[in-house]
C-alpha cells in the first residue's frame, strides 16, 4: 500500500515510551471507543490520505505516498491539529494559528468578538487580539454617560472565556497585544503581577521603531488615544517597566511591529497588529495558518563522528513536500468563522518550520549559541526558504497563485528580491501559490513523539529527565525520558559513555546566545520566531535587562523571556 511494497506497515517505531506515549493521548485516532490507528503507521496513513484528497484523482495515490514517506521516521512533523484532525468526523480545525478580527469599540463589538474566540477555539484554534483599539479605562462613554472599564476588563472577560472552554484538543491558549502609544499600557505590563489573573493570556507590547528611538535619545513619550495626547512619560520609563516585570513575572514580551509590517510579503495588502498565542505567527484579523516542522533531528548523516553533515538534498524535498501538504490543508480545514476561510483561501498562508535544531547541532558536535551554530542554522533556514518558494511557484503554475496576489508588487519586496535567481525566475513565470510560507513554531508535542527531539529552535532544556509514563495495560512506571541526541549517542557508544561538549543546555547558555540564533534564522524566515530565551532563577537583573534590546538590534521580530519565579513557577524542572 503506502509503503511502496503493497503490504502493510507494521510496528510502532517510536524510540523511547514517551513518543508512544504522546502518540495514544494526542495523535492515536480512537471513537466511540474503538481504537482506529491501531500503530503509528496507521496515524501516518490515515493523515497522508486524507491530506491528499484535494489532488486530482489520478495523482492521489503518488501524493498520498509522498506525505506518507515524508512523515514516516519523523522526519516531518505536521502540527498536532493537521495529526489529530485529518481523515476524523472530529468538528475541529486544522490549523493551529489564528488572529480574531479587528475589536470594535463597543460593548457590542467586544462580545461579539469573544463569541467568535470562543468559536474558534472550541474547534482547536490558539488565538490573538490587539487590545489597542478598545478606550482606556476611564474615558467617557457618552452614549451611557459613564467611565470605560477599559482594554483589560475585555481581556479578563475573553480568559473567563477560554477557561471555561475545554475540548479534547487540550487548553486554550492567547495572545493580548497592546501598542506602546496606548495610555491603558503601564497597567497591561504590570497585569500579570497578579498570580491569579489572566492566567491563559500571552502578553506582548508592539514596540515601534519611534518608541525604540526615543529609549535610546531618554526623551518623552506620547500616550495617545483618537490622535490626541492623553498624558506624556519618560520612553525608558515604559521600557525599565517591561523589562522589570518581564524579569520578576516572564511577561510581558515585545513585538517590535514596524519591522514585522516592513518584512511581512503580504504589506501591500494588510497591516499587522496580534500575533497567535505563541507568537510565530503574525497575522491580519481573521487570520490563520497551517504549520509543519522539518525534523533536522533526523537529516544528521554518520551523527557524531567527524564526517557528519546535514542531507541538504533531502531538507530541499521535505521542504517542498511540506509546501504541498499545507496548501492541500486550507482547502480540508475546517473554520469556525466564515471570515478565516476567506482570509485562508484568498492569501493561502503557511508555515513550514523546523525542529530538532539543537540535536542537529550537537550531533555535528558544534555548540548551540556559538558564532558556527547560528552560521549553521542561517544556511539551513535559507535552504528551506528557497526551496519552499521554488515549491510554491510550481504550484502556483498548475494551480494558480493566491487569489489576492499582485506579481508587480509582491516580486518587489525585499524578501523575495533575497532568494536564489532561479528560485527569482520561478516566481516570475508561474507566481506564488502561497502568500506567506515560512515560520518556526514551537514544536511541543510533536517533538516528544518524534522522540522527544529539540522544540523548534530552542536548544535542549535537559540532556535527561524522569516521567512518569502510561503504559498500553494502564499501569504507570517512571521511566528515564532523554533528548533524542543523547539517546542516539548513548545507543551508539554505550549508555555509560560521556556526553560530548557539543551537548549543551538551556541553563547554559547566556541571553545574547540565545538571541544569536533567533537572530540568525528570522534573516530567512517570512513570520516569526516562537523562542523564548530562558533564563537561571539566579541571573541578576544586569544582566538580563538588556535582553530585548539585543533583540531589537541583531534584527528579531520580537523577544520573550522566561526565568522562574514566585508568579509562574518553574515550567518545566530536571
């Protein structure tokens, strides 16, 4: 059948019982108590075939056998709603990544838009406002003669909201964002302070390059409402608030704005303001898109020896084969909202991605955050650029570009001036399919199945850790869960053996190396970067409040930080 032989794929491959695991709780297809994916193969075919239906019939089967190679062995990894979601009678969405519309200002139009959140995430969807556009608390009301609550009454309102919600694609998640001009901002920083509050909201202030400008010049800000300065403060006096509370509270991030309009291909058709929860996806209002990673976890050739490299040939196809797999994906998805499948189809957006980047590096035994590591993952990530725009042109040639697509315009902008001649020439002939194609998402679940690899682009948290592990008979046990590199290398050498020096973690690595390898990919990503530079409990403030403006001035779109406090805890422990 799929596996090219006419028989069955069998077994369940997965490496350590956390893969299996993640697999029977998140992927495994099951209804009305029956067990459909019987093995993981069966997960792979059920998701190929389904993803392959929009092709003409006669190609169906050599599509359907392509996404399947391309899954199998983990070396690409749809997001879980593509895993979850496709080829089930299961309501739900295959897209992870959405932006709500526009919030009136009215009490009208904020509750009809938490009706439509509320929509989209009980269908599975992780979802961003910008709150910028709501009154600040206190202005008059004057149809009702009265104070407005103000940006942050609606956001505790749509957090009632999402923890009410609960489906069987696990808990919501949001992202508020806020301008930096707004007069409600020094409450939205300090928000969070309160353990109790807002406790499924994401938050980000949109930094522009004028507020930046005015922090390094020590000069006054305006906080404005309908064109008018409500009240002026010190630009570093707003800027040492959001780095104080993001070091005592992991939030809020920054989204520097101008330069995600700026680098965005579409700027010449909308104008961006929210991102989704995790902040790799900026997106206009009602939009979405559908996400893949490249396991380069699984591309490394002879792993720790001193020929070892990177399949670039093989990183080029998944590339393309994931450009098709997400464009079949927004015409199968189902949307809560009209207004998201019109803004899919008329944009066509994507997002291939990566995982497994910090395992790829260690297994060539170069040190994440180092100067080589982020050279590395530069030329990575331009190949999967490249190749993902060749894709979409061809695509693009048999079954037209996106519908809103402006070749004179598009052609124009600087990220696609940027790309290899021939992949130039491609996109001049046949234009693009696709709108928006590259993004690196935080990886979570799937990384744990594909054997529990790197997330995304964040380097290894823990070379080895205890879990506790459900077993198929019910029965628990704790069991030793490892980064997939150590498992490789201890497979190969010996489970007493030395790690080498290329295995690094989180804790340690300094912020600027962190931002060095965001940094280094944004250079060839379309959207953005869901990473989080995590931080000891211990680091002093000096040396974290910098942090941000490292990543406005090496070219990030935004920065989060995370380091362990009284108010979120520590997420994750050794």
């Amino acid at each position: 059948m799929l596996d090219g032989t006419g028989t069955r794929p069998s077994g369940m491959a997965f490496d350590q019982l956390i893969g299996e695991q993640i697999w029977r709780s998140k992927y495994q297809y099951k209804t009305a108590g029956r067990e459909v994916d019987e093995t993981l193969s069966d997960t792979w075919i059920r998701v190929a075939r389904s993803l392959a239906q929009p092709e003409k019939v006669e190609n169906r089967q050599e599509v359907s056998h392509s996404f399947y190679q391309a899954m199998q062995g983990f070396k690409l990894l749809p997001a879980g709603r593509i895993l979850a979601g496709s080829g089930t009678h299961r309501n739900v969405t295959l897209c992870n990544t959405f932006v709500m519309r526009t919030i009136p200002d009215s009490v009208k139009g904020i509750m009809d838009t938490v009706k439509d959140a509320a929509l989209t995430m009980q269908m599975g969807g992780g979802i961003g406002f910008d709150f910028s556009t709501l009154r600040p608390k206190g202005n008059l009301v004057r149809g009702l003669d009265c104070p407005a609550a103000g940006p942050l009454a609606a956001m505790d309102i749509c957090d009632a909201v999402c923890k009410m919600l609960v489906t069987g694609m696990g808990r919501g998640a949001m992202m508020a964002t806020m301008r930096c001009d707004h007069p409600d901002i020094e409450a939205f920083i300090d928000a969070k302070s309160d353990p109790s509050r807002l406790r499924n909201f994401n938050l980000s202030v949109l930094i522009t390059d004028r507020f930046m400008a005015a922090v390094a010049a020590n000069a006054t800000w305006d906080l404005v409402w309908n064109g008018q300065t409500v009240r002026r403060v010190g630009a570093r006096d707003i800027w040492e608030a959001i780095m104080q509370r993001a070091y005592w509270t992991a939030e809020p991030g920054v989204l520097f704005i101008d330069r995600i309009n700026a680098g965005n291909p579409l700027s010449y058709l909308e104008e961006l303001s929210a991102t989704n929860s995790c902040a790799e996806q900026p997106l206009p209002p009602n939009g979405t898109c559908p996400l893949a990673s490249i396991n380069l976890a699984r591309l490394v050739a002879s792993p720790f020896r001193g020929d070892a490299h990177l399949d670039l040939r093989e990183l080029r196809h998944l590339a393309g084969t994931a450009v098709r797999l997400l464009d079949n994906v927004i015409d199968l998805s189902r949307f809560a909202l009209s207004a998201q499948r019109r803004e899919a189809q008329e944009k066509r957006r994507i997002g291939v991605g990566v995982t497994g980047v910090a395992d790829a590096l260690i297994m060539l035994g170069v040190r994440y955050g180092t100067p080589e590591a982020a050279a590395l993952v530069e030329s990575w990530v331009r190949t999967i650029q490249n190749a993902a725009y060749l894709a979409s042109a061809k695509l693009s040639a048999a079954r037209g570009p996106f519908h809103l697509y402006d070749a004179s315009l598009h052609r124009q902008h600087a990220s696609i001036r940027a790309l290899d001649p021939q992949v130039r020439k491609a996109i001049a002939d046949h234009g693009l399919r696709n709108g928006v194609l590259t993004t690196i998402a935080p990886t979570g679940t799937t990384s744990m199945l594909g054997g529990n690899v790197s997330s995304g682009i964040e380097p290894v948290f823990a070379t080895s850790f205890k879990r506790k592990i459900s077993r198929p008979d019910g029965t628990k046990s704790e069991e030793l869960v490892e980064d997939y590199a150590a498992w490789l290398y201890h497979r190969l050498n010996g489970s007493s053996a030395e790690l080498p020096s290329s295995f690094v973690t989180a804790s340690d690595l300094r912020p600027d190396e962190h931002v060095r390898m965001q940094a280094a990919a944004q250079r060839w990503i379309d959207s953005g970067i869901s990473k989080t530079v995590n931080c000891p409990e211990n680091i002093p403030f000096a040396a974290f409040e910098d942090v941000y403006q490292q990543a406005y001035d090496s070219g990030c779109k935004g920065c989060t930080t995370y380091r362990p406090n009284a108010i979120t805890g520590s997420v994750l422990s050794v």
